[in-house]
C-alpha cells in the first residue's frame, strides 16, 4: 500500500472525525502532489460528517462555505478545509452548482470533481481510494476528466482553463477526449469572470512550461480571454533580426526565462541569469512574466513593410504599453502590476549604442533616466530572454552589449551619479533665488542641466551648476533644451 506521510495536524483532524464515527480522507490536490513527490500547497479534508457536526467536534472553526458544506478547522490558527461529502446540483452559471447535497458516499463525492488525479483520496486506515484510474493517469502524466468531459466542462467552464493550467505545471498532456471537449466548451470561459481566468493565466505563466498558451490558442481559449495573442501568432516577422512570428517569439521568450527559472545548485554569488532570477519575489516574477508575454502585443497594429519587403513595427513599444494597459486592466490586476508591466512594455526595446562599439556611460545614464531604477534588473532580464528568441545568428554581439550596459548601469546607480532631477544639486527653489522667473522656464533651465550632468556627472554640485547657470543666462533655452529624458 502506498503511504503518504500527512502533516500533523491533517492527522488529528482526521482522526478526530474518525473516533466520532465518521469517515474522513485527505483529497484532491494534496493527495496528487505527494504521488507526485510536490509539496502541498493546501492539505483538504472530506469526511461523512456534515457541517455541524464537524463544528461540534473542534473548539475553533469558522464557515468558510458552509452552504456548500465547508468548514475551515483553525489548529494553532492555522486553517484546513473540511468538507462534507457532497453531490452538486445543477449548475446554471456555469461556474458554481445552484444547490448541492450532501452524501454519505466518498464515491459519489469523487465522482463530481474535474480531473482524474484530483479524485484521489487517502487515509491511514485505507490508504489511497482511486475510483477513476487518477495514478494511472499520474504515471502516463495525462490529465483526464472524471466520467464524461462535456458534461464535466458543461457544470464548471473554469475546468477548461484548469485542464491547461495543469498540463503547464504538471508537464503532462491532455488525453484526447479531454483535449476535444475543452474545444468546444472553449466558448463558455465568456461566462467566467475575468478575477478567475487571470488566476489561472497566471499560474500558467508562472508555470515550467508557459509554452502551453499555445495549447489555449489551439483549442480556442485565448480567443475569448486574449485574442491580441491570437492576431501576435498570426503576424510574421519578416525582418532580419527575427526567425519567428510574434507570438511564437513571445513563447520562445516565456520558455528561455522558465528553463532557467527551474535551474538547481544556485549561489547569491553567482552573476548569472539564473541566480538573478532566483531572487525574485514571486510578485517579481509575475510582472516579468506577463511583461514578456505583452512586450510585442502591439506589433500586430504597428507592422509595416518597405519596399525591400522588410517589415517595421515603429512606435510599437509605446503603443504596446497602451495595449498592454488596456488587456491587464480586462484582466482585473492590480494597479502596481499594471504599472510595472505597462513601463517595462514601453522600455523594452531601449537601445544602449551601436552594436560593436563598446557602451558609453553617458548613454547608459539618459537610459536610466527614462527607466526607472527599480526596474532596471526585471527590464534587462526581459530583455535577455527577448534576445534569445530572436535570429540566433545575431544573438552574441546583441547579448554581449546588454550585459555591458547591465554592468554600467549598476556601476552609476552604486556611484550614485544624477540620472533624474532629483538628484541634481540645484532644484527650482535654487534658481529662483539665482533670479530665475517663477514659471515655465524653471523646468526648462533644470533640464538643460540635467542634460548637462548627465553628460558631466562630476558637475553635479551647486557651485558648479550655478556657475554654468550664469554663463548660460544670457542664452535663454533652445528648444532641444526642453526635451526631458523622463
């Protein structure tokens, strides 16, 4: 018999159910990710008791859905779902079931959930009960629904997104019956709300293998949550710095960053872009995802070709980031991930010189005027995985000057040398008191000496600045001079 070691903790609820009388098991999704050698996100319990009895058997519970038979059990303030079994009426929104009812059965129980290898459930006592072939499954790494997929997909459309989401994080196809009905219930995601889909897409994302929003393509998925992919799949590239379409590039980016994301034996010691990405927060790595996953969204819109048969995408990053503004806030995500995704959307396509020549400090200083510091290390991870999608055959010099500029760049935010005006020696204040008139040529005689430290960085202190001030009083500002590099 297979044995899977649960907390503490599962096991005194457990068997606290089990020496009231009733049956209770471990299910679901813990009960998969310890066959599958994962650790547990979440350990769920069902048992025959229904609600108030469990309630009356533990001193802390809250109802955390006691209408469909869930309570949560606090031990030591931490919680476990518990839940009755149950069968599940009708579901006419195509999300949540309108009534359901409980059952004395584990099988029936079983029964009415999505995917083979999350109807599995265990105990001590009688070790793992797998009524729809969910270890088989596991070991063919196949994600299946329980009974029949239409009518699986029919009660709860989010299964569809579900079913894709696993084979992502799972590494595992879908059989194909599954991989039919998801087809053509594709339609009804329209009828889930966008918090739900985001979540999944998300995970997705986040997942080893990203590459599988083709499989949401295929079957017709991104049509209803993302159609800009599907018109990114359909633009070709035909321009020599590209092999792929854009959105075949986008997932040969998505791919390179969670190759290395999932890479062992890494040292904060190491400068490599495996070990940058290790230390990213997973909020981090969620804006990089979904930012490399925009980057190219408006080159659909923006796409031309010359008259060599070249095409051209000018503006696309700005318009990209507009795009990009427009999809996250559909999405409902939040206002800190929209505005970092949008800005690293725009900065995505910064150029740090000519190719060849070795990179200027001058030109990594008015980049980093324009992107802002916080950024910078996600922007040039994007930006690595980008290069990687592209021709091969001029990967190498392209790469070799972003981790120049990446060296610069941390080398002057160290130095702490003025890349924006809050770091100038002089603010407005100063030069009204030098005899400046309040009003618009303030910002314009700050800019020029921004622009002028940016050049100079060791000109940046008020003796200086005031000095240049009053040997440029009597030129007043050029309209070059009112560029801000913000």
């Amino acid at each position: 018999m297979v044995k899977i070691i649960l907390p503490e903790k599962v096991s005194a609820i457990i068997r606290r159910l089990q020496s009231a009388g009733y049956e209770a098991y471990a299910v679901g999704g813990c009960v998969r990710d310890s066959l599958l050698n994962r650790v547990p996100v979440d350990w769920d319990i069902t048992t025959s008791a229904r609600p108030a009895e469990v309630k009356a058997l533990f001193e802390h519970t809250v109802d955390t859905g006691i209408a469909h038979g869930t309570v949560t059990v606090l031990i030591d303030r931490e919680g476990f779902e518990v839940t009755t079994y149950r069968i599940d009426g009708d579901y006419e929104d195509s999300r949540h079931p309108k009534q359901v009812e409980f059952t004395p059965l584990l099988s029936l129980d079983l029964s009415r959930r999505d995917f083979t290898i999350n109807a599995m459930a265990y105990n001590n006592e009688a070790g793992i009960v797998d009524l729809f072939g969910g270890i088989q499954d596991l070991k063919n790494r196949v994600i299946r629904c329980v009974g029949d997929p239409d009518s699986r997909f029919g009660e709860d459309a989010l299964r569809i997104m579900r079913a894709v989401r696993f084979c992502a994080q799972l590494g595992f196809e879908i059989e194909p019956t599954t991989l039919s009905a998801v087809a053509s219930h594709a339609f009804e995601l329209s009828r889930i709300s966008a918090e739900r889909i985001r979540v999944e897409l998300t995970k997705l994302l986040l997942s080893d293998h990203p590459e599988l929003l083709l499989t949401a393509s295929k079957t017709g998925l991104t049509a209803v949550f993302l159609p800009e992919f599907d018109q990114m799949l359909a633009t070709p590239q035909e321009n020599p710095h590209h092999i792929y379409d854009v959105g075949m590039h986008t997932i040969k980016a998505l791919s390179y960053l969670a190759g290395h994301k999932t890479a062992r034996d890494i040292t904060q010691a190491e400068d490599t872009y495996n070990s940058r990405l290790s230390l990213l927060t997973q909020k981090e790595d969620t804006i990089l995802r979904l930012a490399l996953l925009l980057h190219d969204c408006a080159k659909p819109m923006d796409k031309y070709i010359d008259s060599d048969g070249i095409a051209h995408f000018v503006g696309h990053d700005y318009d990209g980031a507009i795009l990009a503004d427009k999809i996250l806030r559909r999405l409902k995500f939040d206002n800190e991930t929209i505005r970092a995704v949008t800005h690293l959307v725009r900065m995505h396509d910064t150029r740090y010189g000519e190719l060849g020549r070795s990179v200027k400090a001058r030109t990594i200083r008015r980049a980093l005027n324009r992107i802002e510091p916080q950024y910078f290390n996600l922007l040039t991870l994007l930006q690595e995985a980008d290069l990687h999608a592209q021709n091969p055959a001029l990967m190498a010099e392209k790469l070799s000057q972003l981790h120049q500029a990446r060296k610069k760049a941390e080398e002057i935010l160290a130095a702490g040398e003025c890349i924006s005006l809050k770091e100038l020696a002089l603010n407005g204040s100063d030069l009204i008191k030098a005899g400046i008139k309040p009003g618009p040529d303030i910002g314009a005689w700050l800019d020029r000496l921004l622009n002028y430290v940016i050049e100079y960085p060791e000109k940046n202190n008020r003796e200086e600045l005031l000095f240049m001030l009053n040997t440029w009083r009597e030129e007043p500002p050029q309209k070059k001079d009112l560029q801000s590099f913000r």
